[in-house]
C-alpha cells in the first residue's frame, strides 16, 4: 500500500540528462530527512510537495522513497513562499519584495498571480519590470509542473508522463483531454487498452462516437499485423471491435457500423467491395502489382539458350564443379527471362545456383568477375542483414539488404523510387520469402523497368512476419518463371538436420532419426524443467571451450509463461553471467556480456529490428548511462533512455530467427506452446541449424504440430496479379481473435517489421 509525505526539496543528490530520473533530499513537515527517487521535473526549492510512493531498500544507498506521483501542497508555508520568491530563479526581486508580495496576497499569492498577474498591482514598490519577471517566471516553471501534476490525476505512471511530455510537451494534459487516443499512434507503449482506459477516467462515454471509430482503427491494424493479412471483411472488423470494447451493453452494432462508414467516408479506411483496407497496406498492394505488372510488359533482349549453356560449361570449368539438370535448368530459365523465382528447401543448392548465375551473367556480358563494373549492373540483396552477409560468403560477391539498397530512413522511408530508380540490369533477391507487402511494394517501385529479377526462396518457410503473402501470391500468379529444386545436393544429404526437415515437409516423421545421435537429438523435457534441462546442455557445451557469445542460439515460439522467452533469458543470465557490471530499467537487468536483441528501429544508432549484440561495457558520461554494444562489428554508444528497446536475446523467437543460421540450435517443443506451433513454424526453426539440433519436448506435441498447416492468409495481392479473379484467399473465422500469446502479445512492442 503506498504511503503519502510531505516535505520540501532540500538538494538534488542526482540529475539525469537524458531522462527525468532525479535523486533528491526533501525535508519533511516533521522535519525528518528523506532521500526521493523517481521520474520528475524541477521541482520548486522552498515549496511544499505531497509525495506518493513507497519507501525501497536499496542494496547500495539504503533506504529511498520511491515517487508514484506527486502533488503540490494546498497551501505553503509563509517563509518558505518568500525564500522561494526571493531566489535565483526571479530576478531582481529581493527578500523585502517577497515579504511585501506575501503580506499582501497572502500564502496563496502564486495562484492568484497565474490567475490574474494584476494583482501585484497592489503590492508596495512593485514596478512593471518586475511585475513582468514574477509572472514569466511562474508561467515558464510553473507550467511544465502542473502538466505533471495533470498527468499524475489521470493515473499514469511516471514512466508514461516522462514518455508523454517527451511527445506533447506542456501541450500533454490537453492533447489527451481533447482525444486520449491518439496515444496509440504517438507515444510508444501506449496501445489501445490503456487509452481507453484513460478514456473512460477522463469521461468518456462508452458508447462515444470518437472511442467507436479508434476502436475499429485499432481493431484493424493489430489484427492485419498480427495474422499477416491486408485487409478484413466487415463482419470481421465489426465484431472484432466489438469484442474488443467487451460487449458493453451500451454499445449496438449498428454504432460500429455507422463509425464504419464515417471512417470509409473519412478516407481513414479504404472500403474494396466485402474488403476493408488499412489505407498503407492497400495502396502497397495497388502500388506492388502495378510495378510487377511494368516489369513483366518491357520487353529486353535476353542471350540465346546455347551461349547460356555455353557460359555454365565454362562456369563448371572454372570451378571445377558440375552442375546437376536441374540446377542448369534452373540457371538457364533464370538468365532467359525477365522475371523468375527459384524456390527450395535446405541442401537443394539455391546459393550455387546463385553463384552459377553471377558468374555466367558476367560471362554472357564480357564483364571481369568480380569488378566494379559487374557490382554496377548487378545488385544481390536480402530481407536481413545475416541473409545478406551469408549471400556475400557463398558468392563472394557484393550483397546487401533490401533496406540499405532502398536507402531506407528508419523511418518506413526510401529514398530510391520509381522516380530515382536503382541503376541494375539484373537484381537477386534471397531470402524471399520474408518479403512482406510494405517492403515488396518499395522495392519493386524502386527497380528499372528493364531490370531482369530473380526472387529465390523457400515457400515452406513461414510467410513474412507482417502483412502479405507476397512469395506465396508470386509463385501462384504464373507472372514469374518457376523453379522449384526438389533433389537434395550430394554434400548435403548425409545431414540428418535436412533429413527431418523434409519429414516435417511431408507430415510424417521416422523418430528412429534422433536414435541415431548424429545432428539432431531430442531429450523430453516439461515446461516446468525446461530451464534445468537447458541448463545441463549450456554447461556441456561450455566445457568444449565455446561461448554464449555465439554458435548457440535457443529458439521458442512465445514470450510469455515459465517456458517462454522472457523466463528462459532471465534464467540463463542469473545463471550464467556473473559480471557486476549491470543497469536496471524497469525490472529489467542488463549486464556486460549479455547477449540481446534490438526491438526497434533506430535511425541514429543505425540499428534495425531485430538486430542481435553483445553487451561489451557500461559507464556514464556527463550523467548519462550507456552501454558500448557491438552488433557484429558494429559498435553502437547505446543510451541507457533507449532500453526499452532491447531484450535479452540468449532465446529469441522463431519468427525472428528468419534470415539467419547458427551454428547450433536449441529448440523447445512443449504442450503450452502449442496455439503456436504449426508445420511452416517447426520447419523455420529445424532450418536453422548448420551443425547440430537438439529438441526439447514432447513427442506427441511434434507430431501435433508437424500435422497442423499455417491458416491462409486474407490477401489482395494475387487476385491484382492475375487477369481474372481468382478469389484464393480464404475468408476465415467471423471474428478474429488477438493473439497475445506470440510475436506480439506485448503492447509496447510494435508489430513491424523484423527486416535487418
């Protein structure tokens, strides 16, 4: 139960720079000293304050009171008002004009000053000038005070206000009295739950027209990002919202259908017959199939197919390698036409092909292999920055994201567009299948019309994590040339890693794979043992002389419960790194060494979601914490304000993990897991792996899991494609739940892209 003081600011003990964290002394109404911590502005020295909170132990600086929120006092104390009137902060006015303010106005004088600044009319030897300097003066400090103080009336912690007013400024209390919900879009951390909320302390009504339409706004845009989908149907999106304000009796659903219509009306959703649209997700499909539309139509002159057969037989020379049927048929399709997509599975050879196809692209063109002119007309690129570095070891070649080609912003911007186009006469996308809608619509607008494009991929990988089915609906559209590798590859099909993807392809799995001890293990395991159990195998690889650093990676499909990512990290830091060298934000520890992951977008610390570092140091300069952080081999001066941007990543979801391979993986398979688990996601993750595969888990639950299909998603993109409607896209459930048990079951983390 949080408990109530009263006192006046004594001295600041510590002042952050880059947050509003404060360390204070107050001298209580009982005259006792107390040292207060918390997230607060300037407070006023000499005025009394009502401080809310709780007094904490600190390990270090003994005992604190840690500030919930604060008030100023009802009234002051006569000496205190002139010791404060009299100080530094207002100039030229000296004690005696202070006593004579007082004694006129009373100990009620400032707010009868911010009333009526007049009113100092009546005090003895008051003239104009200073008149002016007490009443600007209160107005500057007062204002960003009494912000705070509205802010705390509505409930929220000091964390939110601090976020608030970095948003709002003095204009935070009013912004959110006038429309509470547009916290949602402008401050992070807000979703739609804690501003309805708000909302309804505020005032509103429940059945408002303006909570009625953010609802539906809302309804919307999470459920498209969480299900991949580019657009709902009404009934969907009607009874979602519904269910979302909790079916208040209040509320009928011909208000929502009526919000509805407002919104379409309002241009704020685009209504396609049954088909209503996020306005950004419809206008990348249009955007997207019209590109892909261009690009097919410009016709270019392409090499015969005996020069190209010419250039492989030299190829094969060169490299002293010969080429299978089918990766020839496939080298050849794709240099003979302007669109093609070469799909695979792991050890089908999709990276020698690439290969194959650089080296007779520089043949067919009396291009040196490599060259600047070669890196000129030829752009590799990749959804992630580990497909791409992977593309540039396998090729040696010149590769990189899709984003940095675009000359991506970090925020949702390019500056290469169909207006000031790439310069590339042949681009090689890998990784494909991680291509959403937003990004595939970028980069397609960004590519010359005369520009031959190769897309390769897996299509039994899970589909992007946001929006669209972009290499399914491109594969479906019979606009791209398509070659699907079914053999595997001499080198590879001795990998057991391989052999048991390809029993998850099928559905059915031969368990005497994991009895033969050779790549791929699996140990039962119950959630409540999970972290032992891991624990036992961290320390069996820690004796062969490696690290945590690296080459080990633990995927799980969910965050929360005693199996999900959050418990295991915690786990494994509290068990395996002893360094003192720490920072606490919000409950949160982060230590020199610890493994994690960046969960934002970040344009000046050029970092990306979903990008994975070492902690290498922490200290603070000029009052500031932060955390030296090499994001392999970058390394990155990181804030300690941005922290709520990073999360420990020994564990890391599936959905994440896309683009990359590590050398060993860890993979958790359990009975709570399972609204998560699905074919595509068992078969992402066993991917993965290069050397060794350990599963954790129950048998049962993988094959459950294994004979469970990713539900199709509600997509426009092949019906733009194609010259008849194809109507692919299955209608599902009326009402589409949200799923808080995944990727994005937190609210303060944005559902965007995982691209880099």
């Amino acid at each position: 139960m949080s408990e109530v003081i009263k006192g006046k600011i004594v001295s600041y003990i510590y002042k952050s720079e880059e947050s509003l964290y404060k360390v204070a002394k107050i001298l209580t109404t009982d005259n006792d000293e107390v040292i207060i911590v918390g997230s607060f502005i300037e407070l006023e020295e000499g005025l009394d304050y009502e401080f809310v909170g709780n007094y904490v132990d600190h390990a270090k600086y003994g005992v604190q009171f840690k500030i919930e929120s604060y008030t100023k006092s009802a009234s002051f104390s006569k000496d205190g008002l002139i010791a404060y009137l009299s100080s530094d902060k207002f100039y030229g006015i000296g004690p005696k004009l202070a006593e004579n303010i007082v004694a006129e106005l009373g100990t009620d004088c400032i707010n009868l000053i911010m009333e009526n600044g007049d009113v100092l009319d009546r005090v003895r030897h008051m003239t104009a000038s200073k008149k002016k300097v007490i009443i600007e003066t209160l107005k500057e400090n007062y204002a960003a005070e009494q912000v705070f103080i509205k802010l705390f009336s509505f409930g929220l912690t000091s964390k939110m206000i601090y976020r608030l007013y970095e948003v709002y400024g003095n204009e935070a209390a009013s912004r959110i009295e006038e429309n509470p919900y547009c916290l949602i879009y402008d401050v992070d951390g807000f979703g739609f739950k804690r501003s309805d909320d708000l909302a309804l302390t505020l005032g509103f009504k429940e059945n408002d027209k303006l909570r009625l339409r953010e609802a539906i706004k809302y309804t919307l845009n999470m459920v498209c990002y969480q299900q991949g989908y580019s657009f709902l149907t009404c009934k969907q999106l009607i009874n979602s919202s519904y269910n979302l304000l909790k079916n208040s009796p209040l509320i009928q659903i011909t208000d929502l259908e009526k919000a509805l219509a407002t919104l379409v009306e309002k241009k704020l959703i685009i209504q396609e017959d049954d088909r209503y649209f996020e306005p950004t997700l419809f206008n990348a499909e249009i955007k997207c199939a019209e590109r892909i539309r261009k690009l097919k139509e410009k016709k270019i002159s392409f090499f015969n197919l005996a020069k190209i057969q010419e250039s492989i037989k030299q190829v094969e020379e060169d490299l002293n390698i010969s080429y299978t049927d089918l990766q020839k048929e496939a080298i050849t399709l794709a240099l003979s036409n302007k669109l093609a997509i070469i799909t695979g599975g792991p050890g089908t050879g999709k990276s020698t092909i690439i290969n194959g196809i650089i080296r007779c692209y520089a043949l067919l063109n009396n291009i040196n292999y490599p060259s600047d002119e070669l890196e000129y007309r030829l752009l590799l690129m990749a959804p992630t920055g580990r497909a791409s570095k992977r593309m540039v070891e396998v090729c040696h070649f010149k590769a990189s994201t899709i984003h940095k080609a675009l000359g991506y912003n970090y925020e949702n911007g390019f500056s290469v567009n169909e207006d000031f186009p790439l310069n590339c006469s042949l681009a090689i996308i890998d990784e494909s299948s991680m291509i959403d809608i937003n990004l595939a619509a970028a980069l397609f607008k960004a590519l010359p019309l005369s520009c031959q494009v190769i897309l390769v991929g897996d299509e039994n990988q899970l589909p992007s994590v946001s929006p669209g089915n972009v290499f399914h609906d491109l594969i479906a559209s019979n606009l791209f040339t398509t070659i699907r590798l079914y053999q595997i590859m001499r080198q590879a099909s001795n990998s057991n890693i391989i052999k048991l993807s390809n029993m998850v392809f099928s559905g059915r799995i031969d368990f005497r794979i994991f009895s033969e001890k050779k790549e791929v293990f699996f140990y039962s395991c119950e959630g409540k043992n999970l972290s032992n159990v891991l624990t036992r195998i961290i320390d069996s690889y820690l004796q062969t002389g490696n690290t945590l650093e690296n080459g080990l990676q633990i995927l799980i499909p969910m965050y929360a419960g005693v199996a999900g990512i959050d418990a295991v990290n915690k786990a494994i830091q509290e068990k395996y790194n002893f360094e003192t060298e720490a920072i606490v934000r919000d409950n949160q520890i982060f230590k020199k060494g610890d493994k994690v992951l960046q969960l934002k977008n970040d344009p000046e610390l050029k970092l990306m979601n979903g990008d994975i570092g070492i902690i290498k140091g922490i200290t603070s300069i000029n009052n500031q914490d932060i955390l030296f952080i090499d994001f392999d081999g970058w390394m990155v001066k990181y804030p300690a304000k941005d922290l709520d941007n990073l999360r420990l990543a020994y564990a890391i979801s599936i959905h994440k993990s896309q683009g990359s391979e590590y050398e060993n993986v860890i993979l958790p398979i359990l009975p709570s897991y399972s609204m998560m688990l699905r074919k595509k996601i068992i078969y992402t993750a066993i991917t993965r792996a290069k050397n060794k595969l350990i599963i954790l888990g129950n048998m049962e639950t993988l094959k459950e899991a294994i004979s469970r299909l990713e539900p199709l998603r509600q997509t426009g993109l092949l019906n733009r494609l194609s010259d008849t409607v194809v109507h692919s896209e299955k209608i599902l459930d009326s009402t589409i739940p949200f799923d808080t048990f995944g990727e994005y079951g937190m609210e303060d983390i944005t559902p965007y892209s995982f691209m880099e």
